[in-house]
C-alpha cells in the first residue's frame, strides 16, 4: 500500500473504487495489529460514499486515542487524555 489516505479518497471519488477498497480491506487488517488512525479510515468510506461506515470508525477515535496515550503514557510516566 504506497499513498496517503488523501490519495485513496481522491482514488474513490474518481471511480476507482476497487482501489479504495483494497486499500481499506489492509488498513482493516493492519488495525487488528497496530494503531491505525480513524481518520483514515473514515476519509477514505467518505470518497467511496459509506458515510454511516465513516461515523462508525470515528466513533472510535476517542476510544482508539485513550488506547495510544495510555501505551506511550506508560512510556513517558503520564497521559492528559480522559
């Protein structure tokens, strides 16, 4: 997967929806294993026209930012999100 999320929008609202898809379906993957930024996520279901799957990965993002902090916080002996 070489690109930025921007890219795969641009791919999705330009009709290469397949290409937007695959690249969704590894981001999905990789998520399972590493932080994967809801953002992208959601940009991308944006220029494929999946608004609700956008909201649902958003919806998330607090969720996913308090796993991040907590992970590098215990690093660096402090988290300020709550």
């Amino acid at each position: 997967m070489v690109g930025n999320a921007e890219t795969f929008h641009l791919a999705a609202v330009s009709g290469r929806r397949a290409e937007a898809l695959k690249v969704l379906d590894q981001l999905t993957e990789l998520s399972k294993q590493k932080y994967v930024p809801a953002e992208r996520m959601a940009l991308i279901y944006t220029g494929l026209g999946e608004k609700d799957k956008a909201i649902e990965w958003l919806a998330t993002r607090k969720h996913s930012i308090w796993l991040r902090c907590r992970a590098e916080g215990q690093r660096r002996g402090k988290c300020s999100i709550n």
